[in-house]
C-alpha cells in the first residue's frame, strides 16, 4: 500500500437537498406548530360540542356531522375558542382597530409594555448593583443572598395585590399622584420584584467566572479591585448577564399583566384578560394571551439581538 492511499480518508458524500431540508430548523418548528393547532382544534370541539348540541336540541335543528363542526368552531362565546377565530379577532383588534383606543390591542400592548420596560430596567439595574455588592462584600454575600433567594419564594399571585394595592394607596393619597402615573409606578414595581431576582443570581455566577489564575495575575500586576472588575469580571459576566436578562424580560412581562389585575386598569394585556373573564368573551381573551406571547417573543429576541452587537463590539466574532 503506498504512502498515498495509506493517508486516504473518505469524505462523507454530502446530504441532499431535500435530507438538508427536512433536517433543518424550520421543518421542525412547522410540525410542532402543526402538532399544536391540531390539538387546538381537536381541544376546543371536545369542550365546545356538548354546548352546541344542547344549543340544537332547544332549537329543535338537525344538523349534518359537516354543519355540526362548522357551527361548533362558530361559536360566539366558545368555552375554547378555534385557532381560527383567534386569528381573526386578533387580527381585527391589531390591524383594524384604532390603536388610540383601549379597543386596540397595539394600544392595550404598549400599556403593558411601558411599565414592563420601566420595571425591566430597574430590575437590572438593581440586580447588578446587588451582585457586584454580594461578588466583593462578604458580609453580604452571607446576609443578602439567602434573603435574594427567599424572596421568590412567596408566590406573586398573592404578594402582587398586596404590593400594588399598598404603592397605588401611598401614591395617590400622600403623594397626590395622578391614577394613571400610580398604576404605572405599582406595576413597575412588580415588574422589577420579578426581573432583579435572576439578573442577580446570573450575575453572581458571571462575576465569580474568571479561572483564580487570571485573577492572581491582575493581582500581581497590582490591579486595583476596580481595574479587576473593569477588565476581568465585567467582560466575562456580559454572557451570563444576557441570558439572565432573557429570562428577566419575560419575568417582567408577566409581573406588569399580574400587577394590572388588582389595580383596576382600564387598558393593557392584563386589563383585557380581565375584561373578558367578567364578560365571558373567551376569544378576546385568547387573543390578548397571542399578543402577549407575541410581545414576549419581541422582547426576548430585542435582548438576544443586543447580545450579538455587544459581543461583536468586544471582539468576540459573529456568535
């Protein structure tokens, strides 16, 4: 055998088109999606149909199986509604509403997003601050830290009306506030109680990352313990402070829905929800549980986008 055909390695023969195709990313996220709307659709007719058949049964109306599904998915007030008929609420409520008017979801959407982002940025804010303290004061990583940790564990379902109510009062009665800047402030506050607990944690991790050799050697090159955290623990806890605001931003979301519940607003994600459990509109609940998603979505691929520029900007390539 000669040297030539000893070194011979065989290349794999590439991948077709079509195996390429049916391997990628969208090919599975379309048969999830499809996956889920089937099980909509099958959800909402198990749910619907004994409803309708008492509905035909009081009309005395005999429908064929093909009109007995059509008039099931075409309920007003479904107790499931069909993807379809979210669809099209969602669409009318979004595209052909008039965006200044609570009867907009774009208008219901940016309520909710002001006082998301508010509360989203002094969450991370104060979770920055609280790691840097915890990372550099012994005494508070001792004394804070198991008080960060606890303080999720009281659900926010039933500390939420609490904390709202309370700042609502306190801002209006002795602050003399108007209703609308109160409710913003109160479910800010919720939003942030929800954001700073995983910035905090994350940033703890992040702080502490640096291997001990590299903060050794900016010991012995006399670094400061500013210049340490400048140029070591900083750039090395930006990776873990994004993925920790992944989860903070949606957090955040979820506290200014829960928080516009107790306060009694007439606009926002939460309001609507709330609107359609005492009216029994269903499908204008689910449509306002889309567009959160929706907005959730944004939120979260807003941070993920600002990840890749920062980490380009430092040098670290295309990620």
């Amino acid at each position: 055998m000669s040297a030539a055909s000893a070194t011979y390695t065989r290349v794999p023969a590439r991948r077709g088109i079509l195996a390429r195709f049916l391997g990628s990313r969208f090919v599975a996220v379309t048969v999830v999606v499809i996956c889920i709307v089937a099980i909509w659709y099958l959800g909402a007719f198990l749910l619907d149909a004994p409803f309708q058949r008492d509905l035909d049964q009081r009309a005395g109306v005999t429908r064929t199986p093909i009109e007995f599904i059509v008039a099931t998915y075409s309920q007003p007030k479904p107790t499931l509604p069909a993807p379809h008929q979210v669809a099209i609420d969602t669409y009318k409520s979004v595209f052909l509403a008039n965006p200044t008017k609570p009867s907009s979801l774009l208008y219901n959407a940016w309520v909710t997003l002001s006082s998301t982002l508010a509360g989203f940025i002094s969450g991370t804010l104060l979770g920055i601050l609280l790691a840097v303290g915890i990372v550099h004061v012994k005494s508070l990583d001792r004394s804070l830290m198991p008080w960060v940790i606890s303080s999720q564990t009281i659900p926010i379902l039933a500390l939420a009306p609490i904390l709202v109510v309370v700042a609502f009062n306190l801002l209006t009665g002795q602050m003399h506030l108007p209703n609308d800047f109160s409710r913003f402030i109160a479910k800010a506050l919720i939003s942030t109680y929800l954001s700073f607990f995983p910035v905090t944690v994350g940033m703890v991790k992040g702080l502490r990352s640096p291997d001990p050799f590299h903060l050794d050697l900016m010991r012995t090159y006399s670094a400061t313990p500013f210049q340490v955290f400048r140029k070591l623990r900083w750039p090395a806890s930006l990776p873990f402070l994004f993925v920790s605001m992944k989860i903070a931003v949606a957090a955040a979301l979820v506290g200014a829905i829960v928080a516009e519940l107790p306060t009694g607003a007439v606009a926002g994600i939460g309001a609507k929800l709330l609107l359609g459990s005492y009216y029994s509109q269903s499908i204008q609940m689910w449509s306002a549980l889309v567009v959160g998603s929706i907005l959730a979505a944004l939120l979260v691929t807003a941070v993920g986008v600002t990840e890749r520029l920062v980490m380009w900007r430092m040098g670290g390539g295309r990620r």
